[in-house]
C-alpha cells in the first residue's frame, strides 16, 4: 500500500509534467502525449511516468524518446514543486492498460454489430412463422406434442 505522501507526490509530479508538456516543451515529439499516471517507489527516488498518445507505435516510439529527452527539465520542475530530501528519477513508459482497454472496447463493438446483424436476420425469420402460423398451415412445436 502507498502511503499518502508518495501518492501526493505522484499527483504533483503528474500535474507538473503534463502542464510542462502544454505550456513549456517545444519538443514536436511531444505534443499530444497525456499523462496517465505516475508510480512513486516508497523511497521517493524513482518516478515511473506513464503516457498516452494516439497515432499507432511509431508515435509511441518517438514520443518515448522526446519525453527522456526531457526528463532532467521535468525533474527540476518536480524538484521545485516537491518539498523532499530527494527528487525523485523520473522514467517514462507506455500506458498499456490505456491501450487494452482500447482494444477491448473495439472487440465490444465489433461483437455488438455482429449481434445486431444477427439480431435482424433472426426477426425477419420471426416474422415469416408468425405469418405462416396465423394462416395455420405450419406444424405445432415439439413442446406441445410433449404435453
């Protein structure tokens, strides 16, 4: 469990890095990239910084590389805003969790639509025994032969 000072740290430290990738770095590597979350160790000496950006993993790659370009700009804006014996290292990685829950929603939505194809498929087929029952040409169901 964190304690709550590293998870105030993580909040500033995320606050500071994405401000300063809105406001400060003109790195076009960067624009565009959103600060998801940011792990604290309990020692407060390590940062791990994860990010988010459209645009498929060649984006990724390059934004990765702009955003450790930059990590010693970031760390002495995190070191003016945390009061600590120790400023924390900061290290930048992909959000994977963003990018499952990307992929999941798409599967969701994929197997929605073939649902809903099925779906009216199985009503036009509905309404053709319907019919043929009102005209009482069509054969009783297996249920009523059992009773």
């Amino acid at each position: 469990m964190a304690s709550r000072r590293t998870l105030k740290a993580a909040e500033a430290i995320r606050e500071v890095v994405a401000m300063s990738i809105l406001t400060d770095v003109k790195d076009p590597r960067v624009r565009g990239v959103t600060i998801t979350q940011v792990d604290v160790s309990g020692d407060m000496r390590h940062a791990k910084v994860y990010f988010m950006i459209l645009g498929g993993e060649g984006k990724e790659r390059n934004a990765l590389r702009g955003l450790q370009s930059a990590a010693g700009f970031f760390q002495s804006k995190v070191a003016r805003r945390i009061d600590a014996r120790y400023t924390p290292t900061l290290q930048f990685a992909v959000d994977e969790g963003v990018k499952n829950l990307m992929e999941i929603s798409r599967i969701l939505a994929e197997e929605k639509s073939q649902r809903e194809t099925q779906g009216n498929s199985d009503e036009s087929e509905d309404e053709f025994e319907e019919e043929s029952d009102a005209d009482g040409e069509s054969e009783p169901d297996e249920s009523e032969e059992e009773t």
